[in-house]
C-alpha cells in the first residue's frame, strides 16, 4: 500500500495492520469507526516497549477522496508522564498543498513526526 490515506478502506486497514507490520508497536487498541456516509474516528492507543503508549484521536472526512484528517490530536506517555503531545487543530488545506501523509515514526525511541505535509 503506497498511500495509506488514498481511500478509508485503505487507512482502516493500514491502522489494524500496524503492529504486523511495525515490530515496535506490541498492541494496538486503535479503532476505525464509521460516522456516516463520509466521516469516519479513529481513537485508542498504541503500546511499545519502556512503557510507552501513544494516544491517537483522530476524524477524517472523505466525501472526496483522498481522505483528510480533518481534526486529530496525538499524545506519548510513558507510565502516567507525558512526555509529548499534538494538540488538535484544523489543518489548511489549500491548492498548494497535498493531504498530510502519515510517516511512521512517533517518538524519540522511533523518531519524530507523526504528520508532515509534502509539498506538490
């Protein structure tokens, strides 16, 4: 799958298939649910070594495709300290810019960004 955000099919199935394809994550309660004909939430938590748990929330529309992430919002924690946090926010999105692409690295222990844009 090139392009996780391509279509909700394919981002649903790119969140359940997260701990398959990345061994860092050891359990995954991230849940995709259907709001409608166009929107969709995805909320839960992804769980690594050290105690580390990322918290992901997360609405997508995609009356056109590809789909956007139209409000989300990204915690790390480590036991009951967090250590990082996204704050939610709409995203611009402008004919000059592409949707945001997921990269998938989260924190220190895996990297930095959680959402980056990519320039046209």
């Amino acid at each position: 799958m090139n392009d996780p955000l391509r279509t909700a099919e394919d981002y649903e199935l790119f969140l359940y298939e997260l701990s398959n394809n990345f061994p860092a994550i050891k359990h995954s309660t991230l849940t995709f649910v259907r709001r409608g004909a166009s929107l969709a939430r995805v909320s839960g938590e992804l769980h690594f070594d050290h105690s580390i748990r990322l918290v992901v929330r997360e609405r997508l529309t995609f009356d056109r495709l590809p789909i956007t992430l139209h409000w989300y919002g990204y915690e790390v924690w480590r036991c009951e300290e967090k250590l990082y946090w996204y704050d939610p926010q709409p995203i611009p999105m402008t004919p000059l810019c592409n949707p945001p692409t997921l990269t998938t690295s989260i924190c220190p222990l895996i990297s930095s960004t959680i959402v980056s844009r990519r320039p046209i």
